[in-house]
C-alpha cells in the first residue's frame, strides 16, 4: 500500500510538472501572438487627419505651381515670345511637368511613411514603457505581498507566545488553586479529627443529663458575656448563649443554668449546716452561696485542650517546571487503536479532487453519564493541546471531557476520527470545519463552508487552483467501549491526600473534589437556608456589588446561590476563577427559582427582576424613548433623531421619486397635470 501510495505521489509530480510545461507553453504562444498583433497594427497605422490634410495641401500646392509654370511657359511660346531654336521646348516643358508632378507625389509618400514610422515607434515605446510599469508593478506587488506575509507570520508567532504565556498562567493558576484547596481540605480534615477526639472524649466524660465538662464550661462562659442586663428579651439571650455551647440548644443551656444554680444553693445550705455543727471549722474553708454562683475564678482548665494546638498545614513548597514546547500539527495514527467512541462516514457522495480528508475542527453534542444534561464541546484536528477539551455538566456540575484521536479519509477508509470520552457520552456531530489535501499538487486545503450531513462542499485549491467538492449522506457513531467513569471508587474509603491529590496528578481532580464536597453542604450553609419559597430574599436580591438586580444566581459548580458573580468568587468556590457561570436564577421577591433568563419577569409574582432604565439618554445606556425622556435632556430636543419637535429633522423623499405610489403619482400628474 505505502509503495503505491509513493507511486501515486510521483505520478502527481509529474502531471504538476507537465501542467507548468503546459503554461510556459501557453505563455510563449500568447507572447508570438502580441507581436504579431503589434506588427499588424503598425501597417494598419493611420495618421491624424490633420496631418493627412497638411500633406495634401503642401502636394496640391506644389502641384498647382508647377502646373502654372507649365501653362505660362506654354502661354509664352504660343505668342511666339520664345526664340526659334526653342522648337522643342514645349515637348520638353511637358517631360519636366511630368517629372515633377511624379516627384511631388513621390515626396509626399515618403513624407507620409515617415511620419507612419514615427508613430509606430512612439507606439512600441510606450508598449514596451507600459511593459516595463507592468513589471515594476507586479514586483512592487509581490514586495508588498511578501512583507505582508512576513508581517502576519510575525502577528502569528506574536499571537501564539501570548497564546503560550497566557496557557502557562492559566495552568499556573489552576496549580495554585489545586494546592490552595489541598491545604483547605488537610485543615479542615485535621479539624474535623480533633473535632472527633474531643467528641470521643466529652462522649466519655458526660454525665446523666448528657453534659460533658467542656459544655458547662462553655455555659459559663457564655453565661458570663451574656449577662441579664445584655437584653430585655430573655428568648433571644439564650440564643446567644446556646450559640456558645456546642451541641445543645437555647432550652437545654436554660435548664442546666437553673439546675446548676439549686446544685450551688444546695451545695450552700450543707456547707452552712455543716458550718454551725462544727464551730471549730476555719472560716476560710466556708462556702457561701455567692462563691458557689461566682464563676468568674473556676479553674478553666477543663476546656478543650484540643482547640488550642495550632495546626501546621504542611508547606507544598514543589513547584512545576513546565517549558513552554513548540506547537506543532497533530500527527494522525495510522493504525490507531480501535477503542472509544468511533465516527464514520456512511454513503459519500464525491470526493471530487481529495486525495485525503481529515478533521479541522469537530463540534459534537455530548451528555453526562450521570445525569444526562447535554453539552456542547469545540475539539482541534490540528492542534495537540486543543484536541482535549473539558467542560462543567450544568446539571451535576461534574467534570466532563472528549478526546480526539482524529484519522484519514481516503477511497479505502471512511473512517473520520475516535473519541474517548470521559464521563460523558457522544449523542451528535455538530456543523464541523473539515481540510482536504488536493489530489494534484498535494496542497491542504480548509473548507470555508462547515460539514454537515447529505450537503455537498464545493472549492477551489489554493496552489493549483484545481476544484474539489466533498459530501456524504450521514454520520454514524459508534461505541466501541464504555465512557470512562473518571476514576471514581466508592464514598466510604476516603482518598488519601498523599496519593489523591499529589503535584504530579490534574489539578482538576482535585477541583472536583473540593467542588463535590461543597455541593454536599450546601444544604446546610445558613446562607443557602434563608431561600425560603414565597418569602423575599435578604435586600430583595440586591447586593453591594449589583445594587439594581434582584434576583440570586443558582450556580451548578458548587450548587449555592448568590447575588452576583463576584459574591460567588468571594465564596471561595475554585470554579469561579476559572469561568463558571450561573444556570438558573431565583426571583428577589417570592424566592421562586427558574430557568435563567434575565430580561424576562418571574414565573410565578411577575416581579421585575431588573431596575427599570433611566428617564435622561446617558450615552444610549437609558432611555430612547422620546416621549418618557426627561426635557432637562439636551438629547430630546436635538436634531438627528425622529422627534416631531426638532427643527433640524429631515425626512426622505426617496418614496416620491421610486416605487408603485411615485409611480401612480408620475401617471396622474402626466394625465392631469401637476395641479390637476
């Protein structure tokens, strides 16, 4: 197969060289064919009339002075004026006439011919001068063509270092992210083990009502910052203070608070009694009942050790030493492996002028694995870094991502491309850019017009100038192997952060996980529990960043909603650096939450979830409409806009001079006149 590939190659060669044999040919011939044509046109050169009518005056005239010699002479020898041996002179007056009249005609002749002479050259001159500009022309243009040239290939390696720098800062801050929540979540798991060994211990230590010493400690604590005097609403105090206990509420703090005080009296009646029977007890080792309620001095040392140790997250002082490596076209797999999801071409109609067809640019419809959404998603035939693209699923926020292997097309193979698919499967190939290789001067060739089934693209070569048209009748895709899952094992045996989420692993893995774990407690953010249905969010929806919106947005990434994108990243959610954005909204007034769709009102109240526009122009961003537009607006009574008010307004008169009303116009003013 190769060597009749080779072979084909060659013949290709040799018909691209007989085709360059057959131009000089043909611009040899084209050549004669302009001298020629200059030669013809020199003897069918006529000169100007006024020249022409110059010449025949200067031959009449001489013509009429030697005529009129000639008849004088013959006037003075028939009188007989002439001496007698001058008998001949007559016959010989009649030769000299004939002499020159022949040599005037001859003069004028010659005269003519030289001036035709002068006018052919003057015409080769400025043939051959406008040869010359033609030339001059065409190098300048071919100057300026290759400086062109040189200019966009330097706009073209300008753009792609920024394109590289800007990838590099990209993946740079996709590390940074990863390792940022890597620390966050070894804080927060080495939180949540002390919180479990002390649990474990308060666990141990906790008495018949269920209070632990650390709880009654914390009450009072709490009891001491929230005096009596704090508020007159006994309620609300001991909401504060059940918010300083950890595990009980405000009822449970207020009984234990009242249970502790009959213990302290208890304990102050026994001291009291056992302090008259034995007179002989030292005074300092009575208690009275307002020791036993003075908490102020208690020994604090049964507070939870556990909340004092500092925490040392470990430092991930490793950093990633990418070089920036040059950008090549992708190389095609001949024999690529057969796994994934495969396309391929059914029923092509032409492959008129394509000697092979691949991928440019593939744009394939895709759903979750888990949750069915569907998504669309751009994959490169021609760039390596491109050729793998990853998206967020609107419905479970989860990471999904296509990878092309693309393949070639030729009379042997329909066979488009593969795919492997992660967490995602293929449901329909899009309106897709395809390039062809030109089967006579192997040039490759971009379609300009997208792919699409059972249409025909037409074009024309850019080297040869050869045309080409491709087309089939359909697509199938099919799946030769499951998607993969993206690694995923079972939620009960957590990752180890060593080998989960280590600098050598994607980054984005550790995104998701960070983003899973937020979607998990989202539920319980107190933030999120304040969306209530038919009751109105905090300020209406409003926030200090978008103060005339009042509407929350609902975004997929984390599953919380906020007032604004710029709440959402100072949430400390990871996808908002990287471009996530909202998939529903949630109305300010009735908390009701719907598709996303901001110029339209809410579903369910009909609320305007948008500030109504200004009543003045500012600069085309308030109102256009001439009669709500305030008069302290210079705009509303200036010319160029279609007010009644302004005096500089001009209408068209185009509808009187064309179309059927100027027409009908036109015949009765021909029928009655113009005042008819």
């Amino acid at each position: 197969r190769l060597g009749k590939k080779k072979k084909d190659k060659l013949d290709r060669k040799r018909e691209s060289a007989r085709q360059v044999s057959r131009f000089t040919e043909k611009e040899d011939k084209r050549q004669k064919k302009e001298l020629e044509r200059i030669k013809e046109k020199q003897r069918d050169v006529q000169l100007p009339a006024e020249v022409q009518r110059k010449i025949y005056m200067v031959q009449v005239v001489a013509c009429v002075v030697v005529v009129g010699l000639y008849v004088t002479s013959m006037v003075f020898i028939a009188n007989g004026s002439m001496p007698a041996a001058c008998e001949s002179t007559p016959a010989v007056l009649t030769a000299l006439l004939v002499v020159l009249l022949t040599t005037i005609v001859g003069v004028g002749s010659c005269w003519r011919q030289t001036l035709v002479r002068k006018e052919v050259q003057q015409e080769a001159a400025a043939h051959i001068r406008g040869q010359l500009v033609r030339r001059q022309t065409e190098q300048e243009r071919a100057e300026q063509q290759k400086q062109r040239r040189a200019q966009q290939v330097k706009q073209l390696k300008e753009q792609q270092k920024r394109r590289l720098e800007q990838e590099a800062a990209a993946r740079q801050q996709v590390q940074e992210i990863a390792r940022m929540l890597r620390r966050r979540r070894e804080e927060r798991e080495a939180e949540e083990a002390r919180a479990a060994a002390t649990q474990a211990v308060d666990d141990q230590s906790r008495d018949t009502h269920g209070w632990s010493q650390r709880q009654y400690s914390e009450l009072r604590n709490a009891v001491v910052k929230y005096p009596e005097s704090w508020s007159h609403a006994r309620k609300k105090r001991w909401e504060m203070i059940a918010e300083e206990v950890n595990g009980q509420n405000a009822r449970n703090c207020e009984a234990a608070f009242i249970r502790l005080e009959e213990e302290g009296r208890a304990a102050a009646a026994e001291a009291k009694a056992e302090g008259r029977k034995s007179v002989a007890q030292p005074a300092a080792q009575r208690h009275s009942f307002e020791d036993d309620l003075d908490w102020m001095g208690d020994d604090t040392s049964t507070q939870d050790a556990a909340a004092t140790v500092d925490f040392e997250a470990p430092d991930d002082s490793e950093e990633d030493d990418d070089g920036a490596e040059e950008r090549v076209r992708m190389v095609v797999e001949l024999e690529p492996e057969h796994k994934g999801t495969e396309i391929r071409l059914e029923k092509i109609k032409t492959m008129q002028g394509c000697a092979i067809v691949q991928l440019e640019v593939l744009h394939l419809q895709v759903s979750c694995a888990d949750c069915k959404a569907s998504g669309q998603l751009f994959l490169s035939g021609a760039d390596e870094d491109a050729a793998e693209a990853k998206t967020w699923c609107e419905g479970c926020s989860g990471i999904i991502s296509v990878r092309l292997r693309p393949t070639l097309v030729h009379q042997c193979s329909t066979r488009l491309c593969y795919l492997d698919c992660v967490r995602c499967n293929v449901v329909d190939v899009l309106p897709s850019v395809l390039m062809t290789t030109c089967e006579y001067c192997d040039a490759e060739n971009i379609h300009k017009q997208e792919f699409v089934r059972n249409r025909v693209i037409h074009g024309t070569c850019t080297k040869c100038h050869s045309k080409y048209a491709f087309g089939a009748e359909a697509i199938k895709i099919e799946q030769i192997t499951p998607c993969d899952m993206g690694g995923r094992g079972g939620t009960s045996a957590p990752k180890s952060s060593s080998t989960s989420c280590s600098d050598s692993g994607d980054p984005m893995d550790e995104i998701a996980e960070e983003l899973r774990w937020l979607r998990k407690k989202a539920k319980a953010d107190p933030k999120q529990q304040m969306i209530q249905l038919g009751r109105p969010l905090p300020q209406m929806g409003a926030c200090s960043h978008f103060k005339k919106s009042y509407k929350w947005y609902r975004f997929g990434c984390c599953g919380r909603a906020f007032p604004c994108p710029e709440c959402h990243a100072e949430s400390g959610c990871p996808a908002a650096a990287l471009g996530s954005h909202a998939t529903r909204m949630i109305c300010g007034k009735c908390s009701m939450e719907q598709s996303y769709s901001p110029a339209r009102p809410c579903e369910k109240c009909g609320f305007a979830m948008q500030a109504r526009g200004s009543s003045h122009w500012e600069d085309g961003g308030g109102t256009r409409n001439l009669a709500v537009m305030s008069s302290k607006d210079a705009k509303k009574f200036k010319g160029g806009l279609r007010q009644s008010n302004s005096k500089a307004k001009t209408s068209s008169a185009k509808g009187d001079r064309v179309g059927a009303k100027a027409k009908s116009k036109r015949e009765y003013a021909q029928k009655f006149g113009k005042n008819g």
